[in-house]
C-alpha cells in the first residue's frame, strides 16, 4: 500500500487531519449540555469544525494516493513551519485559556498566525489581534451572552 503512495507528506496532513478531527469528536461527545439549550446548543460547532476536517483529511490521503498527484509532481513541496505553528497556536490556546484568559490568548494566537502567513511586523500583528480580541470578548460576553474565559489577570477588570 506504502509503495503506491504518491506524495508521503501529503498522506501524513491527512492523516493527522483525520486524528485531531476524531479526537474533537470525541472531547465534543463528552461536553454536558443543559435543558435550557435550543436543537443548536454547544455541541454543533464543535462536529461542524470536526465533520469538515475530517472530510478534508480523507481527501487529502485520496489524493496522496491518487495519479492526479503523482503527475502533479512535487514542484510545491509542503511548507511545514506555518502548519506546524498555527497548530501549536491551536493547541497553546487548548491549555492557557482559562489561566490567561480569551484577549491575551486570542492576541498571541493572532500575532503567530499571522507571523506564519509571513507576517513580519509583530508590533502591529499584537495590536490588531488585541482589537480583535477585545472586540470577540465584547461581541461574545454582552452581546451574546455566552462567556469567554477573562483569565486570572483581568477576572477583576472586566
């Protein structure tokens, strides 16, 4: 089966697609979820994002072992560092949120993904990711009503 494989790094996205996709589903069937929540409640989200992912993995190991692949050839190998930096985000966000709080979070989270879409200008990339931060908090705590963590720094300010 490996000997057929066109394009390894390709299948390994996928893969890793498929695994982090089925690991949502999986931290996603184990959330609580009240009576007073609609048919759209907590969960939904949540499968959408892991549904999509999922479906995207599988496509990319399709194409990984496909002929459309092979002939394409490896002209544009894959560019691992902003993948692997925006998944560090993600998963940086997993583990600090609730210490640090949504706009610090949200703010470095920001400023590294854009730093990986080549991005270089940190200063601004800080300042925009906390005007959009600040901006989220807002829209999600006041406006609809649905918290997002303040952390521990800022609990007493907002």
């Amino acid at each position: 089966m490996w000997r057929r494989m066109r394009q390894p790094s390709e299948a390994a996205l996928g893969v890793g697609l498929a695994v982090l996709a089925l690991w949502i589903i999986a931290l996603t069937s184990q959330l609580t979820v009240g009576f007073s929540y609609d048919n759209v409640g907590p969960r939904t989200v949540p499968y959408l994002i892991a549904s999509l992912l999922l479906l995207s993995g599988i496509a990319i190991i399709g194409d990984a072992f496909s002929r459309a692949s092979a002939e394409r050839g490896s002209d544009d190998p894959v560019q691992w560092l902003p993948i692997v930096l925006i998944s560090a985000t993600l998963i940086f966000q997993l583990f600090v949120i609730r210490q640090i709080g949504w706009i610090p979070a949200a703010t470095i989270s920001f400023a590294v993904c854009a730093f990986a879409f080549d991005e270089r200008r940190m200063l601004l990339n800080l300042l925009f990711g906390f005007l959009l931060a600040c901006g989220t908090y807002i829209l999600f705590n006041y406006g609809l009503q649905l918290r997002l963590p303040a952390g521990y720094l800022l609990e007493g300010l907002l």
